[in-house]
C-alpha cells in the first residue's frame, strides 16, 4: 500500500505532485476556482489520488503541523464546497461503490469544516451498510461538533479500527516528547483507545501544550484514516 505522502515533494518551502510539478496550492485554488476533480485528472498526469494528497496536505500541513481544529470553525475555504461533495467525486470513481465513496466525502469535507456535509455524507453511508470509515469520520465529526457522548456511540460502532496500530506507534513519540506519560498510558492502553481521545480532545485549554498535542494527534489520526478510506475504495492508492 502507497501513501498519500508519496505523491508530494517539498520543494524549497512549497509541497509539489510528484506528476507534474504543479504546487498544491495551486491545485488547491483551482478546485477553489470552480475547476472539478474529474476536469482537473484529464488534463495530464496528475491521478485522484494525487488530488487527495494535495488536500490533504493543504489542510493537514506536514510532520510537525497542528492540523484542523478540535473544534470545528467556519469552513477556511468556503468556496471549496463543490469539490468536495459526492457529486464531484462520483465523476471521479464512478465505478466504486457509493457508500465507500460517501466515506471518502466525508473525509474530505470533515477536513475543511464542512461540518454538516461531512456528517451527512457519513450518516448516509453508514445507512447504506458501510462498515468500514464512516462510523469513524461520524465519530470524528460528533468528537469536534463537540458531543463528547455522541462520539463516544460512533467509536463504539468503530471498533478496533486497522489504523489504531499505525496511530498508537505515530502518536507515542509526540506523547514522549511532551513528557505526557499519563495521556500516553490512556491513549496507548490496549494498542489505542479512542474514548481516551475523546476525553483528550474534550478537556484540553485552548492554546495549552496539550491542545497542540492533542491537534498533531488528530493530524495523524486523519491522514491515516484518508488513506484508508482510499483503499477502501477498491486500491486506489496504488493508481
């Protein structure tokens, strides 16, 4: 299995696709622009999943970055919307099974603070059996509305999730390094533990240490998730 990662290179202070060298921003502001995904892939080398990457980094930010608030705030890129939803993204993968899809959605709106799209997205594929991301993106989404106990239902629905030893073995060496052996001991406790996650998220002081801990956490937490919903998809990350 590739990586989102995989499809960017740091150039000077700027991330580029690996394709064809355009900046993510760039690519970013022409999704922003109106340009659709499907009309974006046509053009040349650039492939879906080197469009997710680039939303990905444009919200997420690199190794070291904060990510997307623990709460959810006014969407920074309202016009963005479009691009995302499942009508443009059904031009992408039009192929894939719609739930998958509408996982994948609600991911990316989730990203962005489309907070009622991305919780509608994952409410619908939950309704159509997707047992796979969507109770988590759902989960996530009541985590940051905030609902501390309606995330708690949807990490119940979750399960041991197969992205929980890939975000127990990323998280520790940001827990060792903020010498929090507590949270760590939480967290960690059975390989990762979400309801742990949930408490972090919930009781942490805006602009404390532990806030941006807790920040870099979900950063890793949703890249990783991202990626899974792709292969969920039917292997994408290897196009």
């Amino acid at each position: 299995m590739g990586t989102l990662a995989d499809r960017l290179i740091l150039d000077g202070t700027q991330y580029r696709l690996k394709s064809d060298g355009r900046t993510v921003a760039e690519l970013v502001d022409r999704l922003e622009a109106g340009d659709r995904p499907s009309a974006i892939i046509a053009t040349g080398a650039v492939n879906a999943v080197d469009v997710v990457a680039a939303l990905a980094m444009e919200a997420l930010g690199d190794e070291g970055s904060a990510g997307i608030p623990l709460v959810q705030e006014r969407p920074p890129r309202p016009r963005l919307e479009r691009a995302l939803s499942e009508s443009s993204w059904s031009e992408v993968f039009p192929e894939a099974d719609r739930a998958s899809r509408l996982a994948l959605v609600a991911g990316l709106l989730q990203m962005y603070d489309f907070w009622d799209a991305s919780h509608e997205a994952a409410q619908q594929a939950d309704d159509l059996g997707e047992r796979g991301s969507s109770a988590y993106w759902h989960g996530i989404a009541h985590r940051r509305e905030p609902d501390p106990g309606n995330a708690a239902y949807w990490f119940r629905r979750v399960g041991r999730h197969p992205i929980f030893a890939d975000l127990a073995r990323s998280a520790r060496p940001l827990l060792d390094a903020h010498g929090e052996a507590a949270t760590s001991s939480r967290l960690l406790a059975g390989g990762w533990d979400p309801m742990a996650m949930i408490d972090l998220c919930s009781r942490v002081r805006p602009g404390s240490p532990v806030e941006s801990l807790a920040r870099q956490i979900q950063r890793l937490e949703i890249w990783l998730l991202l990626e899974d919903s792709l292969d969920r998809l039917g292997g994408t990350l290897s196009l």
